[in-house]
C-alpha cells in the first residue's frame, strides 16, 4: 500500500525528534573545572652556625718506625723470648744468640790486659829507679831512654787491649737482640737453633709501631697554598681518616682523628698532586699499616653560616634558587652556593629562620599556593608476596 507523501513526513519528524531525545538522555554532565588546589611540599627552616670545610683525598696508613730485625753476627739462634703479634717496648729483649766464643774472646782480652798492666807496673818502677840513678850517672842516659820507650810501649799495649776488650763486649752485646722501637712483633721467618748469618736479608720478623701512626695522602696542586698555610698554624689543622667513604666522607665508618704535620718537597709533574701526611694517635688500633682510607682535612670554619639541607637548593639555567614560604605561597629566591658536601649545603641570599620548601619543588612555579605537611614521608615497599 502506498503511504502518502505527508503522512512520510510526520514520520520521520517524529524519527528525528526522537533521536534527538535520546541523545540528549544519555549526554553525560559536562564538567565543573576544578579550583586550584595547594601542592604538599616539606620545609625546613634556614639555621646559622660555625661550620668547618674540608677537602677530601685518599690516603695510605704507613708506620713512624717499622724496622727488620735482623742479626749483627753470626750465630745460632737459641732463644724467641716473643711471641708474633705481641706488643713490644723499646729496648725490651727478642731474642738471643750462642755467645760462649764471644765470652771466650772476651775473658782471653781481659787476661792480656791484667798481664800488660802487670808488665807496665813493673817498667814505671825501674824507670823512675833508672831516673834516679842518671843523676849521679849511675846509668847511661841510653839506658833511661830505652825504659821510658818501653813504658810508652807497654801504655799502647795496654790500650790496645782495652780496645779488644770493648769491642768483644760490643759483639756481646749482639748477641741480645733488643727491639729498637715500641711495636707490635710481625709474623717470623726463623725458630730456634737455626743458624743466623749477618748477610741474611730476611731477618727474623720486623717490628712495627702502630700508636702512634701516620696517614699519607695525595691533594690536588691547587691546594698547596692553603696546606702550606694549614702546616703553618700552630693551631696544627684536623685531619679525619675513614674507612668505607666517598670522598665527600658522608658513609663510612671513622677510624681516627689527627692532625697535618707536613707536605712534601715537590709537586708530582705527573699527577699534578702534592703529598702531605698526617699523625695520629692510635690507641685502639683501629689504622693499620698499608690500609687504604679517606682522608679529611679542615680547612676552615665558616663561622655563622646559614646552613640548608642538599634538597633545598635547585639548579636554575644560570643559577641557584630556592623557594622560600612566604603566607601560604612560594616565591623564588637567587642564592650563592658557599660550599656543597658532607650533607649539608652553605648558601648566601636568604636569612637565618626563613622557611624553605625540601620536598615537592617539582610541581612549584613562583606564587603557587602551599599545604605544608608535618608527618614524614611514607616508605613505599615493592615486590610481590609470597604466598603460604
């Protein structure tokens, strides 16, 4: 059947009307655009003390005196009154060689002195007779003259055998082997009753002073006036060695405190460092001889300094600056970067008190608006759980 051609119309109005009904149903609600809201940042406030620089090196620990032991004649070996490890003093005895040829040598020179001083007592006594006797000619004065050149004879004689005698107790003397040094009794490489000869280069153990002790280390050559200043000062700079740190010295564990004692007569033309070495005292022996550390050196004290934590200061395209809390917004403030390490930041451009953003500068501009938080930050743990 035919639909007339206004009945058509009225059709597809009402298709169109209801299409757009529909349509409008399920349009979903347009958006309300939200108000700004505040960032949450941390702050810290700007504090003010004396602060001490340092410039950072690595070192060597190296002993004051570490000696050899080593024989001075040749013998058996017949005492180790030490034990390796042990502590030793100056002048205390390690050890002892055979000495009975030493002692025979010895009383043998003693005898031949006693018989030249027997000889010499007996050459005064007829020179001063023969002395009496040139006066009345009663002996020539040949005569007088071959006794007073045999008295001077028997007094060289008597010297020489003094002489013997002081060197046979000086060879006796070798045969106590004193330390020379106060130290600590390394590992030894002979046991009793080996036989020790003069020419062995190995020698029977060293002895090594561990308290105190130095620490050598190299500086950049910039440095060398401010060290030649340091070693100057009666005040004698700090020195700090650790163990386990960078060079900033922020990790690690701190071995000792001393002081700088000396640079080095030259600069290294290879390296562009200078040498410098500095004491400790090393009651717990916490450094030990040939151990690797960082080294410390104060090289002033930066007195009132407003002092910051490293996240406040933010690296600009030509400068530094920091965003300081001003009511409930930030703005922007230029600092000077003094000096950077040890965890902490010395700057100039803000004052002591004054509120600094730490936390949450990435999503600041100048005039932002600010919520401050007080809890500290939450740990995120990551990696999955393992299931019973």
């Amino acid at each position: 059947m035919r639909i007339p051609k206004k009945t058509a119309l009225i059709i597809g109005l009402l298709i169109v009307v209801g299409a757009v009904g529909l349509w409008l149903a399920t349009k979903p609600a347009a958006t309300k655009l939200a108000a700004p809201t505040a960032v949450p940042v941390r702050v810290v406030s700007v504090a003010q003390k004396d602060v001490p620089r340092f410039v950072s090196g690595i070192g060597s620990v190296l002993s004051l005196h570490s000696v050899v032991i080593r024989p001075q004649i040749d013998g058996i070996l017949t005492k180790l009154l030490v034990k390796e490890g042990q502590l030793v003093n100056k002048g205390d005895l390690l050890a002892t060689i055979d000495d009975r040829s030493i002692r025979a040598s010895l009383d043998q020179a003693k005898a031949q002195l006693g018989e030249s001083q027997a000889q010499l007592q007996v050459a005064q006594v007829n020179l001063k007779r023969y002395k009496l006797l040139s006066v009345d000619d009663g002996v020539s004065k040949q005569t007088y003259d071959q006794q007073q050149a045999l008295v001077n004879q028997l007094k060289a004689t008597l010297q020489g055998n003094q002489a013997a005698i002081d060197a046979a107790q000086v060879q006796l003397s070798y045969t106590q082997i004193r330390s020379p040094v106060t130290g600590r009794v390394g590992i030894r490489t002979v046991d009793e009753g080996n036989f020790l000869r003069m020419s062995d280069t190995q020698g029977l153990f060293s002895v090594t002073q561990i308290d105190p002790i130095a620490v050598e280390f190299s500086l950049p050559q910039q440095m060398l006036p401010v060290l030649q200043d340091l070693v100057g000062d009666p005040t004698r700079a700090q020195v700090k060695a650790y163990i386990g740190a960078d060079t900033d010295g922020e990790t690690g564990n701190l071995l000792g405190d001393g002081h700088l004692t000396l640079i080095d007569n030259q600069i290294s033309a290879n390296t562009g460092t200078i040498r410098a070495k500095a004491e400790f005292n090393n009651p717990k022996q916490k450094l030990w001889p040939g151990l690797l550390v960082t080294v410390k050196v104060q090289t002033a004290l930066e007195k009132n300094a407003l002092v910051v934590p490293p996240t406040v200061v933010q690296r600009g395209m030509d400068q530094h600056f920091v965003y300081r809390v001003n009511g409930d917004k930030v703005e922007t403030v230029q600092v000077q970067m003094i000096d950077q390490g040890s965890g902490q930041d010395i700057i100039k451009g803000v004052k002591a008190g004054d509120v600094l953003v730490s936390d949450g500068q990435s999503r600041l501009k100048p005039g932002s608006q600010v919520q401050v938080l007080t809890e500290p930050p939450q740990v995120v743990q990551t990696g999955a759980q393992v299931q019973p």
